[in-house]
C-alpha cells in the first residue's frame, strides 16, 4: 500500500487508519517533508527527487513497476490530476483509491458542479463564474460581503505565471474588483458566490459504483478565519436526512466511486443549508471522523479488496477534534484584529485542551509524529531539517 505525498495530517491519518487495519503502508514523500513518514505505522519511505507532483506521479509509476504494490491513496488534488494521467499504466500494477480523470473533473471544477446541483434541485448561493477578469458588472447588485475563490483546481489548466490563492472575501463591489485585479493577468477567472450565513457542515460519504457505503457528519465549531475558512475545531454529529439525500443525490449522480466530503453553510436556527462544493477526496477533519469511529481509509480498502463487503452505519457522535497549529494561528488573528471578542475567544481555545477533544496531529498510540510535528513547523522558518533517524527507506 502506497499512501503519497506525505506531507500533512491527512497523510498521517490514512497510514494510521490503514496501518491499524493491517495493511503495510509505505508513505511516499519529497525528502524530510511530512509527519506520516514517523508514524509507527509506516513500514517504509519512498523518497521522492522533486516536489514537482508531475515528476511524482512518475516516480509512483517507476515504483509499482518494480516493488509489489497493490494500491496507491493520496489526498492531493494535483496529484490525483498527474496520477490519473498515468492511470492505464499504473493500474497494470496497483488500484489507485479515487475517481478516474472524468469523474474527477466534475468536483475539480466547481462551476460543474453547481450545474449539476441545479439540476437536482440542491440549494446553493448565487454564483457568477466571470468569462474574464473584467467580467464582474453582474456582481454590482449583489448582497456583500461575497467569496471569491479558484473556478478549478487543474493544474494542466494554470498558467505558468498564475499567482496562487485561496478562498478570499470582498466587502464590497469595489473591493471585489481590486482584489481580482490584483491577482494578475494570467490568473484564471474566478468563482464568485454570495455570502452563504450559517455553519459549515460536512458530509463524508464512501461511494462504490454510485452508491453509498458509509456516511458521516461534522459541524465546524471554528474555523480560521473566523468568518469562514478551514476548520480548525469541529465536531461529529448525527446526519441530516436532507444533508444526506443533497450528498448521496449529487454524487450519486456523478456515478462517483470513493470517498468524498460534501460541503454546506447550514442556518443552525432554521436547518436551511446551502452547497458549497464537493471535495472529491480526503479532507481536512479526516483525524476526527477516524477517531469518532468512521474509519474511511480502511472501510474504502476493505470495499476495494471484497465487492461484497458492507460496513456497519455508526459512528460515535459528539466527538471533537482540532488542529492545534491552526486553532491557535486563528486565536492570534483574533487577539490582533478584535474581530471576534477577545476573552472569549481565549477561553474557547483554553477549553480546546480538554482530554476529551482529540488532534489532528497527536495520537497516543503513535506519538512520534505528534512529538516531531512542531520541529518540523519551525524548520520551515529556518534552515535545518528534521531529524531522519525515525526514517525507514524501500529500495531505490
């Protein structure tokens, strides 16, 4: 078993879940880079020559050409674009864990897969995809604050000179125009929504062949930044049956085989909830759906491995979990803007260390990546590796 790039807490959470169930995992990753080569749980590091995810995919293929493999699972978008461009020769050796090139472009580009939702009848915020940078006149009447973010995340479609960007927020018709302006002339058009009020809410179902395995809820308790962004606490929770049905509807529909989280603002007081997107891989809160009993990684290889295997529905509910790292960069942010009160938030984050809400990173049973993680953060700042005596190299 093959889980690259190695090079985050995802990473770390699939070798733990697959390395729990059995499997002998080797975690492919550039050199020094990641936490889930320090897992107890990898039996082995495939170093990779660059960080270049084309010359990556590559390597993979060179790698199951000449050890034995039987599956490749990684969480990276761009490299599962590189990947499925070598699938017919990959998949001569090994399965690879996610959607084939075609259906994986339904959820890497979002505009899709509104159309799609539209279709269905799923409720989503207004949207506008610009035909040009220029393009934003339809956007003047619009309620504000909006989010802009990437249309696609293709990286055969991006123009050598394209500044990266995340999801980001304009206040005002104005500000919306200054700040795509300011991501340059080779940037692709954007996709611009209506701020959607609410909660963010995740559905994570396990689909084969289009139809559903498995499925699992979250609620994002905060995120970074606070009015919206990645979840640095969250929770599980018991699934919406119309959450569900909007999830299982959509990809369903896209006949889609894997795992996917389903992303939705939910309005706590009235249960009207918006779609936001479809992750067409493992997201971010892996670490608490594992830990709340909703073992994806392992339930996807056992679907994988018998055609007939069927796992049990439960899951523990009220289980937290947060990424300690990012939990505390949001409490910064909020103690230097005063955006949010600042007493509160510091007793919120405070009760964060309660023995009952779980990490992203640490875990009792594997400590090491846990113990390595915040050197390893620091090393980015300066210019010394990580150590690399918990290393176990594969041939090369």
């Amino acid at each position: 078993m093959l889980v690259v790039h190695g090079g985050g807490h995802i990473d770390l959470a699939i070798t733990r879940s697959l390395g729990r169930a059995g499997a002998k995992v080797i975690v492919g990753s550039p050199m020094g880079m990641g936490s889930a080569r320090y897992s107890r749980y990898a039996a082995g590091i495939l170093e990779f020559s660059s960080r270049d995810l084309r010359q990556v995919a590559q390597e993979c293929l060179e790698f199951v050409q000449r050890e034995a493999v039987t599956h490749i699972i990684t969480p990276e978008e761009s490299l599962i674009v590189h990947l499925n461009a070598l699938r017919g020769e990959i998949e001569k050796h090994a399965i690879l864990l996610f959607p084939d090139r075609e259906a994986f472009a339904e959820c890497l580009h979002k505009d899709r897969t509104l159309e799609r939702a539209e279709r269905l009848g799923i409720p989503a915020p207004r949207t506008h995809v610009p035909k040009s940078l220029d393009d934003l006149e339809p956007c003047r009447a619009w309620v504000y604050p909006v989010v802009f973010k990437p249309n696609h995340r293709d990286p055969r479609l991006r123009h050598p000179g394209a500044q990266d960007y995340i999801a980001a927020y304009a206040s005002s018709y104005d500000d919306l125009c200054a700040q795509v302006g300011a991501l340059g002339p080779h940037a692709d058009p954007p996709m611009i929504q209506e701020f959607a009020a609410g909660e963010g809410v995740g559905i994570e179902v396990l689909m084969r062949q289009g139809e559903p395995l498995f499925l699992f809820q979250h609620r994002r308790l905060r995120e970074k930044p606070a009015t919206g962004g990645i979840s640095v606490l969250c929770e599980s929770e018991t699934l919406c049956p119309a959450l569900a049905d909007y999830a299982v509807r959509l990809l369903r529909d896209m006949n889609w085989d894997g795992v996917a989280m389903v992303e939705f603002r939910q309005d706590p007081a009235t249960g009207a909830a918006m779609l936001l997107e479809v992750n067409g891989r493992f997201w971010g809160s892996l670490p608490l759906a594992i830990q709340a009993g909703a073992d994806f990684p392992a339930e996807l290889l056992r679907s994988r491995m018998d055609p007939t295997y069927r796992p049990r529905q439960f899951y523990r509910i009220g289980t937290r979990c947060r990424s300690l790292a990012h939990d505390t960069s949001a409490l910064v942010e909020i103690l230097r803007t005063g955006c949010r009160p600042r007493l509160a938030a510091v007793c919120k984050y405070l009760a964060g260390f309660a023995p009952t809400v779980g990490g992203y990173v640490w875990s009792a049973d594997d400590p090491a990546p846990g113990l390595l993680h915040p050197w390893q953060r620091m090393s980015r700042i300066g210019s010394k590796p990580v150590p690399t005596s918990f290393t176990r190299k594969v041939n090369s």
